[in-house]
C-alpha cells in the first residue's frame, strides 16, 4: 500500500518528459531503492535450462522471482513518463534495458544538451491546446532544466580548478 502512494505522489509531481531527466533519474532511482526494484537496473538474469532435477526447480524459482520483480521495475518505469514516451520504451524487455536506452537517449553530453535545451527555449511557443498553467508549468521546466545544467557546469569547472 505504501509503495502505491510513493509512486501516485510521484506521478502528480513529475513524469518523464524528456527534458527533465536528470531530476527523473533521480527521483526514479530513490523510487526504486524504496521498493527494492534498483538491482533490476544493474542486473539481467536468463532463464536456466529445463531440466528436472532438484537445483533446475530452485534455479527457476529464483528466475520467477527476479522475473516478476523486473516487471514490477519495467511498469514503474512506464508508468512514471508521460504518455507519448510510453510507446518508445514498452518494447524493452527487462528494466535494464530500459534504463540504459533512457540514459542513452536522454542522458547526453553537457554541451549537446544545453545546445538542445536552449535550442528548445527559443523557438518554444504557446500551443493552442495548452491552458496557460499548462504553457506557464513548460517554461518553467525548460527554465528549471537550463539552471541545473549551469550549475553542474560550474560545479564541474571548479572540480577542474
């Protein structure tokens, strides 16, 4: 019961949009540690051979196990990303993969994503099926996302020093 409030209180907050990743990353990674789903980021496990012996039938209940667990991972993640991102990663089948593929889309270099970042601000424009909230909660997502970008980029200026 608790786990469903984390992860309802979650959603109202904030969904992957593909411009907040790095707050989502680690929003999802405390998320995921409370529910003792994070090792299904890090990782995979096959199904054992069939066979019939003693070991075969713990060796499988070990790979239900972690199974079921991984689907749990796999909806949590779904389930915390805005719905047009849903389709693009519903494909992957373990947690796992899903996460790396979300890293590497999303996770990018500094420069190509304060490039992106800023390249979205400027030509950004008021959709007219979006309130203005709606328009207003954008900008300031896209504002948020460029100063947590400038100040890891000073932070990791200073670590240079």
């Amino acid at each position: 019961m608790a786990t469903n409030n984390i992860i309802a209180d979650f959603n109202k907050r904030e969904k992957l949009t593909g411009t907040n990743y790095d707050i989502w990353h680690n929003k999802m990674t405390f998320l995921l540690n409370e529910q003792e789903l994070y090792e299904h980021l890090t990782t995979t496990m096959t199904r054992p051979p069939k066979g019939s012996t003693a070991q075969h039938r713990r060796d499988l209940e070990v790979f239900e196990a972690w199974s079921k667990k991984d689907s749990c991972a796999r909806f949590t993640l779904l389930n915390c990303m805005h719905d047009d991102l849903i389709g693009a990663y519903e494909h992957c089948p373990i947690a796992m993969e899903m996460w790396d593929q979300l890293r590497f889309d999303f996770g990018g270099t500094f420069f190509t994503r304060l490039r992106n970042l800023v390249l979205k601000f400027e030509i950004y424009k008021k959709e007219p099926k979006n309130s203005m909230d709606e328009h207003l909660r954008i900008m300031s997502a896209m504002i948020r996302d460029l100063k947590m970008l400038e100040m890891r980029f000073l932070i990791s200026s200073k670590s240079r020093l």
